[in-house]
C-alpha cells in the first residue's frame, strides 16, 4: 500500500462512518465512490499522485521563441 491510497481510503471511510452516524446517506455515498476511485487509481496508477499525472507539466520544454514577446505592428489613425 502507498501513502495515496491509505489517505484516501482513511478520508473516503470517515465519509462513510459519519454519513452512516448521522443519518445522510449523501456523504456516505460519495465517500463509497471515493474508496472505489481510490482503489481504481492504485490499481492503474491514475490520478494526481501517481506519475505526476495532474497540475501542469513540468516535463514540457519551452523554446525561446515562445516565451520571446511579439511585437504588435499597429498603424495610428488620426
């Protein structure tokens, strides 16, 4: 087991139990669908956490010509 997956396991529970305590079956329902996703992504290694798969990529190389400013030609009317 990897640290992800015993985080999400331990918040997708405490949905389920308090859900259950008190009544509302709205939380203890996204916390189920919590726990399924969880062990789909440990499974696959999808999700943010594994493989640096979500926010930006920081694998992406830039080019200088584009991240140089563009001139904008603009012509002036009087």
């Amino acid at each position: 087991m990897d640290w992800i997956l015993i985080m999400r396991l331990i918040m997708g529970g405490s949905m389920i139990i308090v859900g259950y305590q008190a009544g509302d079956y709205t939380p203890a329902t996204v916390g189920m669908f919590f726990v399924i996703y969880s062990l789909v992504s440990a499974k696959y290694k999808i999700g943010c956490g594994y493989n640096a798969s979500c926010g930006t990529d920081t694998n992406r190389r830039y080019s200088s010509k584009t991240l140089s400013k563009k001139e904008i030609e603009y012509t002036e009317i009087n």
